[in-house]
C-alpha cells in the first residue's frame, strides 16, 4: 500500500481515539511550567494559578519552575500538544524574539496562546537620598548624567530591562547598566547607595518603597496603584512614553486541539475570578487582566503586537543576548 494511503489510513483509525481524548481531558494531571527561578515573580505567578485552577481543571496541576528565559519554552514547544504540559511566560517572551538571533523555537509559531494570566505596573526607584524632587527632576539628572548614573537591570530582556530602555529613551541617554542575576541583589545594591536607578515591577519593590529603604518616583501603569497611591504615573508626571506592565501569558505547543485549548481557556477565566486569588494578587500589587485579555482571540493577536514594540527598542540599544 502506496505511503501515503496508509498514513490517510492510520489517520482516519486514530480520530475516533483522538475525538475520545479530547472530550476526556484533562484525564491526569497537567505540568505548569514556570519560565522563571523558583521564588521570583513568575514562579509565585504560576503557582497562584495553579492553586485556584486545578478545581476548574478537575485535575491536580503541578507547577514546575525552570529558570532561564529559553529553556521553559523549549521544554513547552517541544512537549507533546495534548494539553498536559503548558507554559507560563512574561514579557520577555516577546523580547526574546529579537534578543536571540538563534532560538530552538518561534515565540509566535511555536505556541498556542490561551489567555493573559496577570499584569503588574513597574516602578521607578532609586537609591536613598537621591537628590531629586519628583520624576521629572530624576530625569533630567539622567539626561545630564548619562553614563555616570548606574542603572540596574535583573538580567537581559528581564522586565526591569525593558523598562529600563524605554526610561533612557525617555531621557535621551544611557546610563550605564549594571546587569544582576535577578531582582533580590538590585535592590540589595540600590538600598546599599552603589546603584543608582532600577525599574521593576511594583510586586518585588513595594515592600522596600514601604519601608523607606528606596525613593519611589513614578509607576508605569494608567492610574496610580492603590498600594502606592502617593507615587504619580509616568503620564502624570510628563512621561507617557514609560508605560508598560509586566503581563503573564499561558501557552500550550502549538498544535493543541482547538477543543482542549477552549477548555484549559474557560478553566483559566473561572479561576480569574476566584476571590482568593484575587486576593492574592491584591497583595502583590498585581492585577486581573480585563476579561478581553483573558481571551485566545486577544493574546494571538498581542503577542506579536508585543514583539514588534519591543524590536525596534531593543535593535537601538543594540541588545543581543549572543
């Protein structure tokens, strides 16, 4: 029998077991993979999620944290597209697309979206005792300084990185940056008066803000923070072009039948509304997406929207992570 009737053959045979299985799942339990090190904010994330979503799923869901920002994703687009491994990614999914000049996998092809899980503004501190008087004084010190202001980064398409980029952007000037493997040791630097400036999320600085160990100059979202209702937007403050959140995504390989995504997809909208973790989030000044951001159809078609914001950012600054 000629090849090609014989695979039609076998496909035909296997789509009543694969009609079966997809109207069974999930029928064991499903991987969360954390692109991130255990204990940062996309492991912490992940498993906010994964506490609420096993009841919608009707199964156990088992986070596991890989850190670095390829080898998570690798593991996902590699997975076989069932629905019982899934990936939980940030920002800097989209900047990695431009960021590596090589990668085992394509950031918008690789991958089925299925819902944005959070967003979290970003905030611009800086060391105690900065001599500045609000957002707009930090700046201009900045447009002034350039290079002679250390501005921290937690690492290469990081969150405080692209935040970083657009506030050099914003001031005309580059500092110079100083890249830490994470948020703990910027912050550890900033508060000791060896580093200048660091952007990060609200939800890993707000208990240093808090407690005064760090000067808080602006947030990057389109209000003011309840958690930090004295610090002004970067649009209030003059700054429109410093707005950006940290969002969270889930995924599944590429592939993915449609009916198991839309069922991983309603699980994720109910588990949004769960009040636990709303309250949850509430404490890491971290927000729900709108239900539009919750839905497939909004993250295919942000997550290319967001690859290409950051491409030119990221191509002017000349960062390339080989």
């Amino acid at each position: 029998m000629p090849i090609t009737r014989r695979a039609a053959l076998a496909a035909a045979l296997a789509l009543p077991g694969l009609a079966r299985a997809q109207a069974d799942y999930p029928s064991r339990p499903v991987t969360l993979i954390a692109a991130g090190a255990a204990g940062g904010p996309t492991d912490t994330i992940t498993r906010i999620l994964a506490d609420n979503m096993g009841r919608h799923m009707g199964q156990p869901v088992v986070v596991e944290s890989i850190g670095g920002s390829v080898v998570g994703p690798e593991r996902v687009a590699r997975s076989r597209p069932d629905g019982y491994t899934l990936l939980v990614n940030n920002i800097g999914m989209a900047a990695s697309a431009t960021l590596f000049r090589k990668l085992p996998y394509d950031v918008t092809g690789s991958f089925a979206p299925l819902g944005l899980v959070s967003d979290a503004a970003m905030t611009i501190i800086s060391r105690p005792g900065f001599p500045a008087q609000d957002l707009r004084g930090l700046m201009a010190w900045l447009t002034t300084e350039g290079e002679g202001l250390n501005l921290a980064t937690a690492g290469l398409g990081s969150a405080a990185n692209l935040c970083g980029l657009l506030v050099q952007q914003a001031a005309g000037a580059r500092a110079t940056v100083v890249v830490f493997r994470g948020t703990a040791p910027a912050i550890a630097e900033l508060m000791a008066g060896r580093i200048d400036l660091l952007c990060d999320q609200a939800t890993n600085t707000i208990p240093y803000i808090r407690d005064n160990r760090v000067q808080a100059w602006g947030v990057s979202s389109a209000a003011r923070l309840a958690g930090l209702p004295e610090v002004p937007t970067t649009a209030e403050a003059g700054f429109p072009g410093v707005a950006m959140s940290t969002w969270h995504g889930l995924y599944a390989p590429a592939g993915t039948p449609e009916p198991v995504q839309e069922r991983i997809s309603a699980a994720l909208r109910a588990t949004l509304k769960e009040e636990k973790l709303r309250q949850r989030y509430a404490e890491l000044l971290t927000d729900i997406p709108s239900e539009e951001r919750q839905t497939i159809a909004f993250h295919r078609r942000f997550l290319p929207e967001e690859v290409a914001r950051w491409r030119p950012i990221l191509q002017a600054a000349g960062a390339y992570a080989d």
